[in-house]
C-alpha cells in the first residue's frame, strides 16, 4: 500500500516507538507509575512527561506554557471554551475554511463571525472585523488545500478590535516554525509522527483560560485526568525530531511536490500554489467520477477531496469557500505526503491514479 493521505494522520516516527515503549509499563517494569503520584515511581514518570513537555514546548515561541491534552480538537475546545471573552458573550471570528474542532465548537457556543478567503484559499486579511469580537480563530496551514494563512497580519486584525488570537497549527507544527504573535496555539501528535490520543494547547504566559474538565486538577487545573506518560513520551521525541529535521522534511516535501505537479499537469490546483505547504495537493479534473477512482486505486490512500473528514459525505466547506461548486468538489482529490514517502512511492502512486483517471475517458 502507498499511504498519500499525510494530512489524515502521520506513521509513528520509529523514534517515537522507542521512546514509548519503555512507559508502557508491564507489571515486571517500574515505569506504570501513575505520573501525579508523590512517590518514587510517580516521579521517575511524571519527569518522563516533564522531559516530553519540554521537547514539545520546542515547537513553539518562546513565552507559553503546554498544556497536554487528549487531542488538538479538545486542546481547541479549552481554548474556545475557556476563554473568558466567549463565555461573556463576545463573538468569536473564524476562518471560512478552519476544521470542524472550531467550526463546530464556536457554532455550538454561538455569537460567531465567519470571516471569508478568496479563491486562492488564503483569508482576506482587510475584512471588516466587528468590534464585538473577543477571540479570532485561523489555521495557519489547511488541512485540505494546504494553503497558508497570513497569521502575522491576522495578529494584528485581532490586536486592533482586541481579540485574542487562536491558531489552530495542526497542520504546521513540525513543519515550519509557529507564530509568536498567537496568544494560543493547538497542535496533534499523530499529524508529526507521533501517537494518536494526545495533542497540546500552547498558553501564551500571563493568559488565564477557565477548566472545560473538572476533576483532580491536572495540567495547571485546566485540563483534570491522569496523563500517559508513553504518549506524552513518545510526542516529546516526534517533536524532537521534528524540530531537528524539519528543513530535511521540507526540502524532501519539495522535490516529492515537483513529482506530482509534473504528473498531474493537465488537472487544476485547488487553492494557491505559492501560499501553500508543498506536501499537500488537491487537485480536480472535469467530469471525474472520484468513488471510482478511489475503487480502482485501492492500492493508493488518498482522498476525495470533496468530503469533510468525517466522511459523512456532505460537500467539503472549504472547496465550498473557495467558490467551487459541488461538480467541481465532486471531482477533487487530496494527495498527502512527507517524511517516509519515497520518492518511487511517489512516481508509482502517480502513474497508477492517472491510469485509472485515464480510462474514465
Ligand atoms: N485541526 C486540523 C487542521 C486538523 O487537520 C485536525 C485533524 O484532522 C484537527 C484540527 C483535529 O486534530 P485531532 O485529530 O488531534 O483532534
């Protein structure tokens, strides 16, 4: 199997692996302390999760504090939700194109503001901005088109009306490097090689958010419930690597990038070329018929780029903000790649999708 679906989730970095085995913790080990313990084996784990701590803080700006959560959907689910402006009633803007975690949390509150892109998929940075806004929400890489947004200017958008400013860098972290001027930053472990079940919400110092899980006062209060300490481990050293081969990752990104818009000459980008992180590509053909394609290329992950991850099967709302229309989101697909994919993986992949396209006429 050829896995070009890197924005769905990422291989465990063997790192990684490593670094989680040992806290897995067998009944012959001394590494099953539960990390909030006082006593011996709780310390020996709660440095373990102190060390990883550190090694995720790495992927941040300096002046924030982690805070370790179940994922990066919940880690923007404490942002939103704790935040005090939202709960006073404030509006909180976001991005037309952000994912469900803050689409669907803001919409659920209420008091929202959509904030539009234009057809290259990059948000109109001089948009009327209420001045009832408290929070701004923006991605800084999008999860189906890749585009990158102007999170600088944005800062400044929500400085002006005196919002706070959430970025979702979920799709950067690892990457690239995360924005300073964000008040709070949510990322995933399994998007940079590391495990699922744990994702981080970065604080910046000072900023006070208000618990969404109560109970024994975990993670500064803010997020109750015992942490793993192997998956806490083992995002420490998918961050470490990350930070250490990122400009590897990236130049490797590049030339796998060159591949495929070679390969896929005739089809039409969706979303900008420039403005964009070159392991991504979502790309339409006329006419194509993609539960098809998808069913002839069983061998290649990929996805149809017109629906929401949550396979529910509605028409994706990015392609919808960018001013395609269902015939067109209907006939896009979405290539992920990264680290471990190589560059045969990459020709073949190609070859065999096209193949397929081909013979629909
Ligand atoms: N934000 C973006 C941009 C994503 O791509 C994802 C995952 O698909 C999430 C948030 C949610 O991350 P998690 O799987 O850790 O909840």
């Amino acid at each position: 199997m050829i896995y070009l679906d890197y924005q769905a989730t990422t291989p465990l970095a063997p790192e990684a692996r490593e670094a989680m085995i040992p806290w897995l913790g067998g009944p012959d080990s001394n590494t099953f302390g539960n990390p909030h313990s006082p006593h011996r084996m709780g310390r020996m784990a709660a440095a373990a999760v102190e060390v990883a701590r550190e090694q995720v803080a790495a992927l941040f700006p300096p002046g924030g504090q982690v805070i370790f959560t179940g994922s990066a959907t919940e880690a923007i689910n404490l942002a939103i939700r704790g935040n005090a402006a939202v709960r006073s009633g404030e509006h909180t803007a976001f991005c037309a194109i952000e994912h469900a975690a803050v689409i669907d949390t803001v919409k659920a509150i209420g008091n929202w503001t959509e904030l539009p892109v234009g057809a290259d998929g990059v948000i109109v940075p001089d948009v009327d901005m209420p001045k009832y806004v408290g929070l701004l929400a923006v991605m800084q890489v999008n999860n189906e088109i890749g585009t990158i947004q102007p999170i600088a200017e944005m800062a400044k958008r929500a400085k002006e009306t005196g919002a706070l400013l959430l970025v979702d860098g979920v799709q950067a972290a690892g990457k690239m490097a995360l924005p300073a001027e964000a008040d709070m930053i949510a990322v995933s472990a399994h998007k940079l090689h590391g495990p699922k079940g744990i994702g981080a919400l970065w604080v910046r110092d000072g900023l006070k958010l208000i618990p969404h899980v109560e109970g024994g006062g975990q993670e500064q209060g803010l997020r109750s419930g015992t942490l793993s300490p192997a998956l806490c481990a083992g995002f420490g050293a998918a961050a470490a690597q990350a930070v250490e081969r990122m400009e590897e990752d990236a130049t490797h990104a590049e030339e796998l990038w060159q591949i495929a818009r070679d390969a896929f000459d005739g089809w039409t980008l969706n979303g900008s070329a420039e403005q964009r992180w070159h392991g991504n590509l979502n790309i339409r053909k006329d006419g194509l018929d993609v539960a098809r394609l998808m069913s002839e290329c069983r061998e290649v992950m990929f996805s149809a780029g017109s629906a929401c991850a949550s396979g529910s099967g509605r028409t994706s709302h990015v392609l919808r903000a960018i001013g395609l229309s269902d015939a067109q989101a209907k006939s896009s697909i979405r290539l992920g790649w990264g680290r471990y994919t190589t560059r045969e993986d990459m020709q073949r992949a190609c070859s065999i999708i096209l193949e397929a396209a081909d013979s629909q006429g």
